[in-house]
C-alpha cells in the first residue's frame, strides 16, 4: 500500500475507518490489494454526485476536475508524466486514473476471496466514506456560521441552526458566548438585555458589602420571570437566587435519554454506553474530550479545550435531527 494511498483511506474515510480496514487486511493479506481502490470508488459514490474540482483527499499538492453526466465522467487529473484528461469515461475509469495518480500498483484480485467478504467490505467503506463527507459538510462554515438576529448593546443574539435550543447570547466585543441553548428567541433577548444593562455594573463592583451583594447576580439559564433580582427583605429562605455563569470555552450539552438513545443517521451507531458518552465511529474522536455527567433523566456533556466549535454544533444537529 502506497504512502499517499494511505493518506487518501485516512482523509476520505476517516483515521479510525482507514486503521479497521488496515487491520482487517493483516488478518486477510488477500484484502490488501483492493483496499484502495474500493476506498477510491466509495468516496466517488459519496462525495461526487455531479461535479468535484481541488486536491485529492489528503494529498496536498494534487488535482482533480470533473463534471458527471449521462454519459459519464469529463474532465481531468494530475499524473506523474502530465495532465490526463478523459471524457465520457466511467466511474471505474476515473477510479483507476485516481489511482495512478496515488501510486497504486494494479493488480488482480484473488480468486478465493468470498463474495460475502467484498460485500461487507464494501459496504463497510461506502459508510465510512459517507459518514466522513457529511462530517465535513456539519463542519462547513455554509453550514455552520452562526447567523446575528439582533443587537442588544455589549451583546447579541446568534442563531446557531436548526435545533430545539438554537439561540445563544454573545459578547459582541470578544465573540464570547454567556449563554447558549437557548430555546426561544425571545428568552434570548431579554437574557442579552439583562447583561447589557447589568454586567457593566457588576464589573465595576468593588469589596463586600450590601450594594456588592445586591449587583452579583447573573442571569439564569432559561425561563425570562427567573432573571428578576429579588430584594435582599423580601427574599423568600430556600428560594434558589440566580448564580454567577462560568465561561466554559465551549457551552454544554443537555442530552434528555431519548435523544440519547437514537441511532446515527449517518453509521447508524450509538454514541452513550455504560452511561457516558463514547462516540459512534463519526464522533468517536470527540470522546476523549467529553465529560459525561450521567441522570436520570439524560446527560450533560462537558467539552475541554480540544474540542472546536464546529464539532460541538455538528454533535448538537446530531442529537436534535429529529
């Protein structure tokens, strides 16, 4: 198996994909030659319904441009001796140059392998191809950017996607969230509201004391009457008082137990086990990033400083599809 066809499994199926095939081909070398080749056909199946021009997956310094049509494939791709360009070619032609260009060797398949095995393996590989371009296009920024519905002083509200809690409340300054989660546009005003008018104060509050004591309060998590800041006579004994937000570098998650407990729509593997969060084969890596929080209603996911933005909305849309 060729370096760069090693880079193009990775990148095209994923790294945790392409080291399952890696070790599936040790305990059956005869699998070996026909590893990248399948890999080239699944990621054309998946990622090129009509027309695809830039580098190959994981391979810098390459290029490829097609367009796809009734007849078949046109366009062009950068070999070792030059530039080839085919017209009105098939799927397996243009697997086969793609191929070239990665500096796979051609070779025949052996005859004793079992249809059933190929069957699995294919369909094992057109997965993993398919999980790991929708990974990419979660992660777009088309996709992703926030959108800004309205300003409220220091703050304004974002709308992150197409979620139950799509809203967060932002620093305009520093592009910070306060808040996220939110589920009503409306909440979300009057939370960004809130901090307008009553972070400035609060940071210019120095030493103990009544006036100190009064002015630290922060807004809540969720309902709008929660954000009133009670009298320090009239305050009710037990009556839970508003506290101060942290500022995680990415907000949790809340997972209720049925959203938990659906399938991935992409691999069609779950991503909780033994009550924490481990990842299905798209959001395996983001594992070691999570901390579970387990109750008995749902979870609540805690993100480190490993994880990006991008792959936390992209988990989000992942639990709240349905």
């Amino acid at each position: 198996m060729s370096d760069l066809g090693r880079k193009f499994m990775a990148a095209s199926l994923g790294a945790d994909g392409a080291q399952a095939l890696k070790k599936a081909a040790e305990r059956e070398p005869r699998l070996d030659a026909i590893l990248i080749p399948r890999a080239i056909v699944g990621w054309l199946n998946v990622a090129t319904e009509h027309e695809y021009e830039g580098n190959l997956p994981g391979v810098s310094n390459s290029y490829v441009q097609f367009q796809k049509s009734e007849k078949g494939f046109t366009g062009s791709i950068s070999l070792q001796d030059g530039i080839y360009g085919f017209e009105s070619a098939s799927i397996y032609h243009l697997a086969a140059s793609i191929a070239m260009a990665l500096g796979v060797a051609p070779g025949a398949l052996d005859t004793d392998v079992r249809d059933t095995v190929l069957a699995r393996l294919g369909k094992s590989i057109d997965t993993l191809a398919k999980a790991q371009v929708l990974m990419q296009e979660l992660k777009s920024p088309k996709a992703l950017t926030p959108q800004k519905l309205s300003s409220h002083g220091n703050y304004h509200v974002e709308h992150s996607g197409g979620t139950e809690h799509p809203y967060s409340v932002v620093h305009t300054a520093t592009g910070t969230p306060v808040q996220a989660d939110i589920a009503s546009l409306r909440d979300a005003g009057e939370i960004a509201n809130w901090h307008h008018k009553n972070k400035p104060q609060m940071e210019k509050a120095e030493g103990p004391g009544p006036s100190h004591a009064a002015t630290a309060q922060t807004g809540p998590i969720a309902p709008v009457q929660a954000i009133k800041q009670p009298s320090m006579g009239s305050a009710k004994a037990g009556s839970a008082k508003p506290k101060l937000p942290k500022a995680p570098k990415q907000p949790s998650l809340s997972v209720g137990k049925s959203e938990a407990a659906q399938p991935c729509e992409i691999c069609g593997g779950h991503q909780f086990g033994g009550n924490r969060f481990v990842g299905c084969i798209c959001f395996k890596d983001l594992s070691k990033h999570v901390k579970t929080t387990a109750y008995s209603d749902g979870y609540v996911l805690d993100f480190d400083s490993g994880i990006d933005t991008d792959s936390v909305r992209a988990l989000m849309k992942t639990f709240r599809s349905k």
